[in-house]
C-alpha cells in the first residue's frame, strides 16, 4: 500500500497546502531586528536572514514550511523598528494555539515565537523581537497594502560626536556638512519621479516612486538626521539619495546637482551608496479599513512587479 503524500505547501500563500476548502487566519506580525548579525531581508542559502530566522521560527511553533510577506525588503546591515508582515495559518492552527489556557491566540503566538528566535538565533538571541502579533482587517497585505514606508539616517560629521557607544548605528563622517545645501537639494526630487538615477533596476520592475519627504535636521545632539518616505523604495535607493546629498553638504556638488541627475537619469563613478548600517526602517503606513486595504493592494499589484 503506498503511503499518501501531505500536500505541497504553495509559495507566496503562506506555506499552506494545495488543499481546497481551508478556512485562513492573515496574521500580521510587527517585528525589529538588529541588521548587524543578517546577510539582508530575502533568504539566501547558507546565511543568516531576517526571513530565514522568522520562517524557521514559525516552522517549529506550526510544524510545517511557513512563508512570510514583508512590507518591505532590506538590504545586509540595514536595521529595523517598524517592519511588518504578514503569514496565513490554518483556522485549526490559529485557534489551537492557546491550547488549553484562556490566552489570546495574539498574545501566544508572540510569545511562542520570542522562544523560537532564541533557539534560531542562538548566540543573536534579541537581534530579532517580535513586537506585536494581530489579525489585520480583511483584505490585508504586508507589502501590497502599505501607503507608505519611512525610514532614517544617522550622521555624526564632527569628531565631538562620534559616540562609540552608536556607532553601530551612526555614520561616521569625516567632513562637515551644510544641512541647509542638502534640504535645498532634497526637496527638488519631491513627488512621483522616476529614480533610476538612484536605484539598482530589477528586471520587469519600475524605478518610478512617489517621494513623500526627503529631509535633513541637526538635532539637539549635534547629529545630521536624515528622513525619507516614500510609497515604496526601489533597490539601495535611499542610500544612493543619502550618498549623493552628503556630497552637496560637503561643497562638492551644487544643489541642483541631484535634480540633473535624477532627470538625465544618470548612474556612473558619483554614484555612490551610503553605508548601509545608519539606515532604520522606522515605519510603514496602512489605510484603515478593510475596503481601503483591498483597494490599495489591488492598486499596488497593478503597478508593482509581484516577485
């Protein structure tokens, strides 16, 4: 008699089976990690990532392959406060979770993954936390949903301000900048624009994004703090925007010199990224209803390359 074969989970559906008829629980899942110890966001054989850590994580609490979605990737170094995503469990799954106790299936699926990261991540137990677990409003999706992402960039460019307690988290940087030249050029790529003069293309995909808010602050402590928002970023884009306006601060460039770019849609030896460990994503915005959710998504999807 041949044994029966447990149906193949389906990529991009959460690692569910290709089975009709299961009733889906969208798990929304805000998470904070340390990008120090990771190779980046995507899974990649043989290195430590975000998402390989999380998958397996869940892969030990549900016992099968679990596949996660994420608002937005992130490149190795790159740290985070405010990532979401998204998994799909079973109905069963979901409501067996709190076994026998009277605790919410939220609050044990946070804490049950917190105890699975630790055994994932071993010696780098905390360099991952899952903040808050909840079921989102139907018609959620991670990535396809978000109105906006916000990320910001530290940087210290006078020695009395090289803390080497944040360094982990601080660009170090060796001349003096003029917030006042960096905002003049920022605020000139404002908009929906086509920003392959600042990103790494992917086959298929587009380079147009709408950015919301590109600005630099000297803050109470003396740091250059840089922030970005946009609907999505494409690949190192926000490096290469930090990296090019660091050479207006510096005097090198004219501010104009980012706009010219942006429409002579230029890349070459100028065309530097910034490092990538300053670099947190510190929020991602979502529309509140359900109907807005499926909207945006649908919206998304129509735009964006789906891989």
């Amino acid at each position: 008699m041949t044994a029966e074969k447990a149906p193949v989970p389906i990529p991009g559906n959460g690692g569910l089976p290709a089975s009709g008829g299961v009733s889906r629980v969208r798990v929304r899942l805000d998470v904070a990690y340390d990008g120090g110890p990771f190779s980046g966001w995507a899974v990649q054989p043989g290195l430590q990532t975000v998402q390989g850590a999380l998958e397996e994580a869940l892969g030990l609490i549900l016992r099968r392959p679990a596949r996660v979605v994420v608002a937005g990737r992130t490149d190795a170094g790159v740290h985070a406060r405010g990532q979401v995503v998204h998994v799909d469990l079973t109905e069963a799954e979901w409501e067996s979770l709190p076994r026998r106790s009277d605790a919410a299936p939220e609050d044990v699926l946070a804490r049950r993954l917190r105890g699975a990261l630790s055994r994932v991540l071993a010696d780098e137990t905390g360099a991952l936390e899952v903040r808050r677990v909840a079921v989102p409003p139907e018609g959620f999706d991670a990535r396809f949903s978000a109105l906006w992402r916000r990320y910001s960039y530290r940087i210290a460019d006078r020695p009395e301000h090289w803390d080497p307690t944040l360094r982990g988290v601080t660009l170090w940087h060796k001349a003096a900048l003029d917030v006042g030249r960096m905002n003049g050029a920022a605020a000139q790529l404002l908009g929906l624009q086509d920003f392959l003069a600042f990103c790494k293309p992917r086959e298929g995909s587009t380079t147009v994004r709408e950015l919301q808010d590109f600005s630099f602050e000297r803050t109470h402590d003396g740091v250059v703090l840089a922030r970005v928002r946009a609907d999505a970023f494409c690949h190192n884009m926000v490096r290469a925007l930090v990296g090019a306006s660091l050479r207006v601060g510096e005097g090198l460039e004219r501010p104009e010199w980012l706009h010219e770019r942006l429409l002579a849609r230029v890349r070459d030896a100028k065309s530097r990224l910034a490092p990538a460990h300053p670099l947190v994503l510190e929020e991602v915005g979502y529309p509140e209803t359900a109907e807005e959710l499926a909207a945006r998504a649908e919206q998304t999807r129509a735009l964006r390359d789906p891989a």
